[in-house]
C-alpha cells in the first residue's frame, strides 16, 4: 500500500469533519440575540418579573420584598455599597436590553436588585461610576453621613417587620417571646443546663419580650417559662424535647 492510498480516507474524514463543523458555526451564528435571561442563581419568579417589566431609569423602588436600582448604560462599570454592609461590598450593576420585533436593542439600561435587608429601614447606599463613588442621580433623597462625612443617597424601607427568634449578624442569638404585657418571662435551655431562673426577658413593647444571648456555634434547645409553666416558641417552628420530656423549641448557630 502506498502513502497515498493510506491517507485518503483520514483525509476524508477530515474534510467531511469540517464541512460539518462550518456548518454548525453558521446555524449557530444565525440565532438572533435574545432578551436578557436571568444567571440560574436568580432565576426565580418574583426576580424574573421585576426585571422584564424594567423598560427605563428612575428612583429607586420596593416591589415586594427587594429593592430596586436603575441606571444609564453610559458608563463601563456602576456598583453600588450600602451602610448596613458599612460600605465594605461593591455589588455590580447587570445590563438590562430592551429588544424590538427584530431582536435590535432597542434601549440599555443598568439595573441592581437587592432583598431588603432585615431591621434595616431606612437603606443608605452610594453608587460608583467608574470608580467614582457619588450619590444617586436619580434619587433626590439625600442625606449628610457623620459617619462618612459625605452626601449618601437613602431610601425609605419603612414596613412592619416580625418579631421572630433568630440569629444575628454577630453570632448573638436574639429570642423574642410574644405574650400578655406585665408578665415575667424567663428563657432556659440546654445552655443553662435547663436552668430557668438564670436569664429574664424583658418587655421592650406591651406584650414583646427580647433577649439576646452569645452562643458559639451548634445546636441548642431552649424553651420560656412563666412562673412554672414551660412554653415553645411560637416564632420558632423547630421542635425537640426538653430532659423533663415537655416539649421545647430548638434553633442552630452557625458561624
């Protein structure tokens, strides 16, 4: 068998290779570009819907729990660093094209959206614009920072937030008891040994009693008692069984 005839077939192959593959990259290149489709970490309805009905720049707004930022596209990169964050995060903008029937971007614009953030309820933030922090062009609701010691821009989150037993930010584990107001509520559990008579609550409105305890890492029961009686904590749908066998609440610290 000579050369050639051993490398005709490869050859062939090769070539039908290409052919196919030449083929495939103009099908592909002939797909219109589509509409902004959320990252798979945002892809749930509620973001979805926020941001197919955005269709131009203006002051920030609440839609259900998240708050909203629009902006220009005019600029290569707009971040934004908020005061309960104390500034430290930069979170980018994502661009939002608005196609027509021909799928031709019709209009651009930058938008973030951002949960509202618990028992925050004035949210204080700057944006920057291509490395420029300033406040929000589009939000004539500024106000001086002492901490700062510039203009920050801020938006009105006022809304009922719930009393709930939960773990903060710090590590301290905050416990809420809702009940009658004047009562004596105290909080035992497997970090007193089920000792009740070490922490009392204490009354912060008519009928709510807070208390915040530091807890490192794990898994704790506790339970509320008033005078004898041992009570769940109703904010807390996580139950267990206390050592005297009635029934108690149960709650994680993480770091």
């Amino acid at each position: 068998m000579n050369k050639n005839s051993f490398f005709r077939p490869i050859l062939f192959l090769f070539t039908i290779t290409l052919l196919s593959a030449s083929q495939l990259f103009a099908a592909e290149s002939s797909v219109p570009l589509r509409p902004y489709i959320a990252p798979k970490d945002d892809q749930d309805a509620e973001f979805a819907n926020i941001v197919a009905k955005l269709d131009t720049v203006q002051a920030p707004f609440i839609q259900g729990q998240n708050l909203v930022f629009t902006a220009k596209n005019n600029a290569r990169h707009i971040g934004i660093a908020f005061e309960h964050e104390e500034y430290k995060t930069i979170h980018s903008f994502k661009i939002r094209n608005i196609y027509d029937a021909d799928y031709k971007v019709q209009e651009s614009l930058q938008f973030f959206i951002i949960k509202l953030p618990k028992d925050v309820q004035v949210v204080r933030y700057r944006l920057i614009i291509d490395g420029l922090w300033t406040t929000d062009p589009y939000n004539s609701n500024k106000t001086y920072s002492e901490k700062c010691g510039v203009l920050v821009s801020q938006v009105d989150a006022n809304r009922s937030i719930p009393f709930v037993t939960e773990q903060k930010k710090d590590g301290r584990v905050h416990f809420v008891y809702k009940g009658t107001k004047g009562q004596q509520i105290r909080l035992g559990g497997s970090f007193t040994n089920w000792d009740s008579w070490i922490y009392t609550m204490r009354e912060t409105t008519p009928g709510i009693y807070e208390f915040d305890l530091p807890l490192p890492p794990g898994t704790y029961q506790y339970a509320f008692y008033n005078g004898m009686n041992t009570i769940v904590d109703r904010t807390n749908p996580i139950r267990c069984y206390a050592p005297d066998g009635k029934q108690a609440s149960q709650i994680t610290v993480v770091r």
